[in-house]
C-alpha cells in the first residue's frame, strides 16, 4: 500500500547541494558535493522513504550506483543499482537520471549512453529495479 502523503517534509530545490526532511522521526540533513537530481519521498508498507537520485558523475569507471532510498530517520535502506542486463553491453546502462511520483510510488528513470532510456520501479524487499520498459 502506498500513501501520496508521506509523513515528512522534505526541504530541497534544484540546484541545492543539501537535502532536509523533517516528521515523526526527527530531522534529517544529507550534504552532496553535487546538487542531486531530483528527490521524492513517498510512504509504502507503514513505512517513510525518501529517495535522493545523486547527480550522475559520467566520468569512466565510476560507480552506477547513484539512487539511495532512506528511511525517514536517515538511515539508508539501500543503494540502487541500475540493471545492467537491459542491454548487450551492461557498461551502456549509465545511471539514474530522475525519479517521478506516480501512483503514490516513484518511477525511476535510467539513462543509457547509445540505447534510450528506461523506466523501472523499486522492489522494496530486495531493492532491485523492476518493471521495467523503454522510457519514451
């Protein structure tokens, strides 16, 4: 069950390098050398997440893993880590590039250097990228 209304409130514009949220838990403050992408919080299964896509470093050989879901507390719940079985060459698939509320539940946009991009959903019991289909 998802929720529209999660709880916290989450301070943060675009372009900002500090991300706040503050509810029931207690005040949240994450700092980023680089402003985030887009950030989002929703409620699933009685619980307060916050996902902060981090800026995309496209540098060579730099880690994917740049999506974090916290609990509301501040404690990271887990890394994201883009599929790289979407394409021949899993080094194509770059990194998280947004994230959109629908239905109560964020809609996780990947970029991939040469092939489109492609949408997905977290899978909250194993923090994997599901559902999965060409964005655009």
């Amino acid at each position: 069950m998802t929720e529209e209304n999660p709880g916290v409130v989450v301070t943060w514009t675009q372009g900002d390098t500090t991300v706040r949220w503050s509810g029931p838990a207690g005040d949240v403050e994450k700092s980023y050398e680089l402003p985030p992408q887009d950030v989002l919080a929703w409620r699933e299964y009685d619980e307060t997440l916050v996902l902060v896509v981090e800026a995309i470093n496209s540098a060579p050989f730099t880690p994917s893993d740049n999506a974090v879901v916290y609990r509301a507390d501040g404690t990271e719940l887990f890394r994201l880590q883009p599929p790289h079985d979407l394409l021949r060459d899993p080094n194509d698939v770059h990194r998280f590039y947004t994230a959109f509320p629908q239905s109560g539940r964020p809609l996780v946009i990947m970029v991939t250097r040469n092939a489109g991009d492609f949408q997905g959903r977290i899978d909250l019991q194993t923090g994997r990228i599901v559902d999965i289909n060409a964005w655009r």
